[in-house]
C-alpha cells in the first residue's frame, strides 16, 4: 500500500465548505451581471427615483451606491427626482392643504413655491451629497438650468371633465446638451423635475411649472436616446388584475399595455404613461422597479429577471 492514498469515496472537488458554496453563489451573480454589463457599458440609463427609497436612511445609501456602481461598469447615469413625501410633510408644516387629481398634486402659486424650494433645495441637494460620498461625481441641476425642459400647462380629465391643477405642465421640449456635456465628463447628473412655462409662441412666460417627476424622466430619457428607463416605486409593479397579486407582470409591450390604461389605478397612471412615453420616443426598454427592495436598482439592470415590470418596444429583440 506503499505510495497509495486511500479513497474515501468522496471526490473533494465536487464538496465545498461553506464559506466555499457561499464564494461560489457569488461568483455565479458577477457571471449573470456580465453579459448586461456588455450590453449597457458607454449607454445612457435615466432613473427616476421616488417612494420609500427616498425617505428610507437605508434605502437612500443603498441607492446612491447603486448609482455610483453603475458609472464605475461604464454606464452613463442620469437621475430624475421628485419629492411626494418631502413636499407633503413641508405643506403640511407650513398650513397648505394637498389636493391630486388623476394622481397629480394640484399646485397653486404657494404650493409652487414649496414644490420648488423642496426639490431644488433639499431633495437634490441630499442625494446629491449622498452619492459623493462615494467619490465628487454627482451634480445638482433642475429643469430650470441652462432651460434643460421647456413645459406648457396640463389638466387632467376626471369623470370625463377637464380639470385645472394649475402650475402643472407637460414637457414639450427638452435640451440635453448640458446632460450630455457632463456624462462626457463623467459625472451624474441630478435633475429635480420641474420646468419653465412657454407660451405658444415658444417663449418663457416667468412662470415655473410642477412636472410629474416619471413623465419628466421618460421626457428625459427620450431627449438623451437613452438605453433604457427605470423608475422606483413603492409597488411590486403592475398588475394585470390587481389586487391578485399573482398577475404581476413582469415583462409586456408597449402596445398591450396601451390598452390596459384604462383600467389601471389613478396613482399607477402617469407611472405607466411614463413608460409608455419613453418607449414610443425611442428608448428600448422602461422598467417599474419596487424600490422597497435594497439594490433594487442594480438588481433590474443587471440580472436576468429584474425586480419589476419591464415595458419593451414592439421590435424589441
């Protein structure tokens, strides 16, 4: 038996410790991120970041490190913010009632002046330090800047009646050369969605307009001929049935949802117009992504299923 080593009928290449098994799940998550690593690097992606993600301490850095990790791959990162929740508790402080209609904040002089103080001054200006923490690549900007968005104002139908919600508007132009000037520079830039009202003639009126933020990201994403749109929300995504939470969709075409709008929840409306937008404006896919979820965002680009809705173009391959 001399110079043999005895079998122990176990083949120690196959059985792992473990720490081993662990190492290996891992490393089978970088593989899956690879191929879509390949397909977004040197791509624009638009975010619009919203819900719990924003309030939440964790989600807020878990967000802004995926942010940060998607420029390190290589992908130009553009982020779209709103601020529902920062809006609401500042009106609230200030003795201003919160009226929506058709999902959307009916805005008067006084509330504008809230809308736009929060967004600019507060929201933008936290996430902005959020993801520098990470390194100095994050700048705050708004519609407003270098007239990134013209608007003119919108109304919303309810109950088959044309409703007015005042300094509410509709993106009608975007001009993304001050974007693309500092995605070439390699920074991230962070828009608050609101804009300046033009007159039919094409001209600013001095008035300041409050954008739906996931219809001011898709406008956005349009604008830049991005890759893809990704929009964090506080729902799982949509529902063919709601509130059967077994009919999550979790990938459908532009043209089958056009024709569930109708039937969809007021809230979940403008998320799905926004959607929709985009991937008629020529972005190749829009996705609704539950932001409860840490790393949501990292999981939607750079896993196989994703955490949401995905909208694709008709021709998508």
């Amino acid at each position: 038996m001399s110079g043999t080593i005895a079998s122990t009928g176990k083949n120690p290449l196959t059985e792992l410790t473990p720490a081993q098994e662990g190492a290996r799940a891992k490393s089978e998550i970088l593989i899956e991120a690879l191929p879509w690593m390949q397909r977004f690097a040197g791509k624009i992606v638009v975010v619009k970041y919203g819900g719990n993600a924003m309030i939440d301490e964790e989600l807020r850095r878990a967000f802004a490190a995926d942010v940060v990790f998607m420029r390190q791959a290589g992908i130009h990162v553009v982020v779209v913010h709103g601020g529902g929740p920062q809006i609401n508790a500042m009106l609230q402080r200030v003795g201003i009632d919160s009226e929506f209609r058709a999902g959307l904040r009916v805005t008067d002089d006084e509330t504008m002046d809230v809308v736009r103080m929060v967004l600019v001054g507060k929201v933008g200006r936290e996430l902005v330090g959020l993801i520098n923490g990470h390194g100095p690549s994050a700048i705050g900007m708004s519609g407003e800047d270098a007239r990134l968005f013209s608007a003119v104002r919108r109304g919303a139908v309810v109950d088959g009646e044309q409703v007015d919600l005042g300094h509410v508007g509709a993106v009608t132009q975007v001009r993304p050369e001050s974007i693309q000037d500092l995605l070439d520079a390699g920074r991230i830039p962070v828009v608050s969605s609101i804009a300046p009202e033009i007159d039919e003639d094409g001209e600013p009126t001095g008035a300041v307009l409050n954008i739906n933020a996931d219809l001011a990201a898709a406008a956005l994403a349009a604008g830049l001929d991005a890759e893809k749109l990704v929009v964090l929300t506080d729902v799982e995504g949509l529902y063919r049935d709601w509130p059967d939470r077994d009919s999550l969709i979790p990938e459908i075409a532009a043209s089958e949802l056009k024709g569930m709008l109708p039937a969809l929840t007021a809230g979940m409306i403008p998320k799905a117009e926004s959607l929709l937008d985009a991937v008629d404006a020529g972005v190749r896919t829009a996705a609704m992504i539950d932001g409860r979820i840490a790393h949501a965002l990292l999981l939607e680009v750079f896993t196989d299923k994703g955490v949401g809705t995905m909208v694709r173009r008709d021709d998508y391959v």
